[in-house]
C-alpha cells in the first residue's frame, strides 16, 4: 500500500492515482478501511473523472500500456464543452510584435513537446499539428520549416534516432 502511495501526485486540486485500484476506500479520514484516510470529507469531495488505462492529468493524457506509462499532451480546449469558447492561442501574424517574437512560440512548444511526450509519435504528431496550425494563420511556411528544422537538427538523437528522421517524418506529413 505505500508503494501505491508514493505513486500517487498532486497539483493543486488534481490527483493523479496510478495502480491504485482501492484507492476510493482511502481517501477520506472518517473511513475505516486501511486504518484511516487521507482527506476529510467535510473539507472536500473527490470526484473519480476517469478510470481504466488512460487519463488527462494537468496538461498530458496518461497512457498504460505492457511497455509502462506513456505521455502525450492534452489540451483541454480541444473538448467538446470548450468548443465555444473564443480563445487565442498564438500571436497573430500580423500582431504588432516582432516575427522573432511570435516565432519564439515555436521553440517554446518545440522544448514542451520534447519534455511532454514519451515517444516520437506523439511527439511528430504535436509538431505537426503546430505547424499545421500556425501556416492556417498566416505565417510563412518556409519560415516555419527553417525554424522547425534548426530546432530539430540542434539536437544530435530524439527518441533514439538521429534528430534528422524526426525532421524527415515531421515534414512528411506537414505538407
């Protein structure tokens, strides 16, 4: 039970309870079972929102699978109920920043993506989306590619392979 315990994460108001299937009998104080709880029920109510092998936690979908945990990203806004909601994601093109600024969104979310995923297809596929949507916006293709391509080739070996077969896949499917 400790080591399902230590598995357990939390952020802010999200918890994240991997392999812990008797967990919903543990978590509140005035419960008996394993000699207590955690919370107290009278200070906050824990909604179970997803059960079985995978789940979003913060800003990753959380796979399980017979090779281990998998991450991918996960943006919320992405869902049906947020659909409506107008937000801005990026600058626009032709914002009054400089294109070195609104270019920066791409390392950013270059170095997110890196951190985030756990495989290069998820990876590939979040670089794409990206540059997919950033192209729909208006900004130059070329430069686009240029950036991506400096990005990817500055590091040696992604996901195991040379950097050069992630760029390859990526502008295989972004055309």
């Amino acid at each position: 039970m400790l080591h399902s315990l230590s598995l357990v994460c939390r952020f802010v108001d999200d918890l994240f309870v991997p392999d812990f299937p008797d967990f919903e009998n543990f978590m509140y104080l005035n419960q008996d079972s394993f000699g207590g709880g955690i919370y107290p029920k009278t200070a906050c109510e824990l909604n179970c929102t997803s059960k079985g092998f995978s789940c979003n936690f913060l800003d990753l979908t959380v796979s399980q699978s017979p090779q281990g945990l998998s991450c991918d990203i996960f943006d919320k806004r992405s869902q049906p109920e947020y659909a409506g909601i107008d937000m801005i994601r990026m600058p626009h093109v032709h914002s009054n920043i400089s294109m070195t600024a609104k270019l920066g969104v791409i390392n950013s979310q270059f170095y997110r993506f890196l951190r985030l995923c756990s495989c290069k297809k998820f990876f590939v596929f979040q670089m794409v989306n990206l540059i997919t949507f950033l192209k729909a916006k208006g900004y130059p293709f070329k430069v686009l590619l240029k950036r991506t391509r400096g990005l990817v080739l500055n590091e040696k070996f992604l996901f195991g392979i040379l950097a050069f077969g992630i760029f390859r896949m990526i502008l295989l499917r972004v055309r």
